[in-house]
C-alpha cells in the first residue's frame, strides 16, 4: 500500500475555494482503481501546531504505486489542477510504505 500526504498551500483567502473544487473531484476519484483513501484535512480547532488557515493536507491512501500514477495521469486531475493553478502557492508531496 502507498500513503500519500500532500501539503497544499493556496495563495492567502484561496483554501476554500480550492477546497470547494477539490471536493468536486472527489467522487472521480473514489471511483479509480486502487483508491482506498483520498479527503482532505484541515487543522484542528484548538490544535498547538497548525499548517495555517490558507493551507489543508491531502490523506491518500492506494493499492500500488502503479494506481497513484494511473491517477496522477488521469484527465479529472488535469482538469482540478488546471482549476486551481493560479490559487495555489505551494504544494510538498510526501509518498510513503508501511514502516
């Protein structure tokens, strides 16, 4: 299984708005071969460590690393970038195995 954490952060008063289209993407990908896992978090009210308010943490979980990149290559995720491009400022992905 591969785990994917992705830190996105959207230019300042951007995260919903980005988030609004990520969501809208979502059904496509639940419905992709080897999804297990795919929402995105934002921080916890109260929490003592935060990523900030313009930025959430995609939580993706897959069968193989060959499904993540069918999905990386997919057209809904070309369509949800080409969306979002110019809201977004930076973005760190972390792919990870069972430790």
């Amino acid at each position: 299984m591969i785990h994917v954490l992705a830190i996105i952060t959207t230019k300042p008063g951007m995260r919903a708005t980005v988030l609004e289209a990520f969501h809208a993407n979502m059904p496509a990908v639940h419905a992709e071969a080897g999804c297990i896992e795919y929402q995105p978090v934002v921080d916890a009210a109260g929490s003592p460590a935060t990523f900030g308010p313009d930025s959430f943490v995609v939580v993706e979980k897959w069968e193989s690393m060959d499904h993540l990149k069918a999905h990386g290559a997919s057209a809904h995720m070309a369509a949800y970038a080409a969306k979002t491009r110019e809201m977004v400022a930076a973005r760190s992905i972390h792919f990870l195995n069972n430790g």
